[in-house]
C-alpha cells in the first residue's frame, strides 16, 4: 500500500457501526478507573493487561472482557469510556458511529441500568459537542443468558427508548443460535427499535439466515461465513443488507489466519454492502483507520473500493435520510478533490 493511500484513509470521513464500547477499554484507563474506584483486578501492569490479549479465540477474549469491565463502577466511568473511544474516532475522521454496550455485563454485576446509560449518553452528547462525532446507541442481549433475561433487561430499558436506537445480539455465538432470541426482537421491532445481530462470525450460515428469517435485522454484524453459501451471498447482494465486517477482529480471532486471506474483496466483488470497523478496538489492535489500512495492505484494496466502504457506512447507518445524504456528498467531495 503506498503512503498515499494510507493518507487519503486517514483523512477519509467514515462511520463506525459496529463497535463495542467496552471493547474499547483500554488497559490505561482499566487501571486508573480501578485505582479510583478500588477494585482489585489481577493484574500488575498495564503491560501485563497487554499479555493477557494474546488470546486465540472468542471464548478466551471474552473471559478477559468480562473481567475488565469490573472497573466501570459510576456514571463518570461510563462516559469517560465513551469519551476517550470518540477522541480515538475523531482522530480517524469517524463523523458518525453507532456503539453497542451490554447491559447486562453491567447489570448482572449489581450496578443499575441507568449508571451505564446515562454515563454513555453523557458521553455520547459530549463527542458530538466537542468533538462533532455523531452517535447512536444500541443495546445488546448477550446470548450466552437466556431469553427471559434479554425480555428483563428490554423492559429495564424502557425509560432509555427514546435515546436507544435499536437492540443487538453478542457474545458467544456457536451453540447460541438467533432463533433463541426471536421472541424478544419480535417485541423490540413493534417498540420501534432498529434490530442488529452478529451472526456468521464463528457460527454457520444457518445463524445468518436465522437472523435475516427470524429477527428479521436491518443491518447484519459480520457475516463472514455467508460467503459459504451462494443462496446467501445472492440474496445478501439482492437486498443490499449492510455487514459490518471487522478484520482486525476476524484475525485476532482466528476467524481468518492471515489479513491476506479474508473475504472482503470477493464480498465486494459480489455486490455485498460491506463496511469496515474495530470491533473491540483496545482488545483487538487497532481502531477504524487500522482497520482500513492493514487489510488494504494485505489484500491490495483499491481506493475506490475503500471509498466505496466509506460511502457504505453512512448508507448503512440509522441516520436520517437527509443525514445520510448530507455525510455521502462529504465522502464523494474528499474523493473528488484528493
């Protein structure tokens, strides 16, 4: 990848749509939020938090993830997490981006729903400003609890609705299939809230279907594994649902074994709508501008195609229409005057 291309991504206005805010963490702010609040964490250093990334799979990474967000104790955690990942964003020229949190890693752990929340939405109002990043928030079930749970932690919502764009489903994903959580995105649909899920990151193809069949989702977090299947990858064309592919994710996952090999460019050569994102960013190496860079420089991404992804972004979001309109004409005139 020449410098120039590196230059025209760095300066390229995009949007984040898929990024876990507790997955942007990172270890210096874990340790401090842990000195403040005085909750022990067994670690010593930030370098050896830094170790303990050198996981190899989801189970591994999400252990570790769990544990860090210990730390998050009051609102000023909260919105100081928050704020520290748009500071990062906007530094990557990420105008606009759509972060999940999970409820109830926080709920579960005796803190009440408003503490995440309003520490979030704090933030969030914050970056936009200061910093003139706009943001939703989406609420994710982790799907390792059960359905009655998510119905729980909906309801626990309730108050928040009209400040909480959609619902999302994450965490360990094989052995946790979307029809699990049917019920409760039926329910969340006639609330009126916008409806996202991660399937086919490490589950099958049958998990993508599922959430397109069942969940009935606007917008489908990873994806990857529908390119196994060409009755997928036809009808994920057809309807241009948006995936929010994260490849610094998929490789510290070993979702993907080398950048070199992942399926962006055959996504894109088949018409997919695809996006590209961090993820868990303090976890996985690298934030939205890494996550453009380093898979250009694997697979040889061409700037059209990397335009073409930012242009996705915005068209992928829950954004207005005339919103959405507004931050495209941004992408085609950098495009077009650099």
């Amino acid at each position: 990848m020449t410098a120039s291309l590196s230059d025209y991504i760095a300066s390229l206005p995009k949007a984040e749509l898929h990024l876990h805010i507790e997955g942007s963490l990172e270890p210096e702010l874990m340790f401090e939020m842990a000195g403040r609040n005085k909750v022990e964490i067994p670690f010593d250093s930030v370098e050896a938090v830094r170790a303990a990334y050198d996981f190899s799979n989801l189970q591994d990474f999400l252990d570790i993830y769990y544990a860090g967000a210990n730390v998050l104790q009051t609102e000023q955690d909260f919105h100081d997490l928050a704020f520290a990942y748009f500071q990062r964003a906007e530094a990557d020229n990420v105008r606009h981006a759509e972060i999940f949190f999970d409820p109830q890693t926080h709920t579960d752990r005796g803190l009440p729903f408003r503490v995440a929340a309003d520490g979030l939405l704090s933030g969030m109002a914050a970056a936009e400003a200061e910093l003139g990043v706009t943001s939703k928030l989406i609420l994710c079930f982790l799907r390792h609890l059960d359905e009655d749970a998510a119905f729980d932690t909906l309801k626990d919502a309730e108050p928040w609705l009209d400040r909480i764009v959609g619902v999302g489903l994450d965490s360990s994903e094989v052995g946790h299939p979307p029809s699990k959580f049917q019920r409760v995105f039926d329910r969340a649909g006639e609330m009126g809230l916008k409806r996202v899920a991660h399937a086919g990151e490490e589950g099958p193809p049958e998990y993508v279907r599922e959430a397109l069949d069942l969940l009935h989702i606007d917008r489908m977090d990873h994806g990857n594994r529908s390119m196994e299947d060409e009755t997928l990858i036809a009808r994920l064309a057809d309807s241009q649902m948006t995936l929010t592919v994260c490849p610094l994710s998929n490789l510290k996952l070993c979702v993907v074994h080398d950048l070199k090999d992942h399926p962006v460019p055959e996504m894109l050569r088949r018409g997919l709508h695809v996006t590209l994102n961090s993820d868990d960013p303090a976890y996985f190496g690298g934030y939205a501008n890494q996550n453009y860079t380093q898979l250009a420089q694997a697979v040889g991404l061409t700037r059209d195609q990397i335009t073409q992804m930012a242009r996705n972004s915005f068209e992928g979001s829950f954004l207005t229409p005339a919103e959405k309109a507004a931050r495209i004409a941004e992408v085609e005139a950098y495009a077009a005057a650099t």
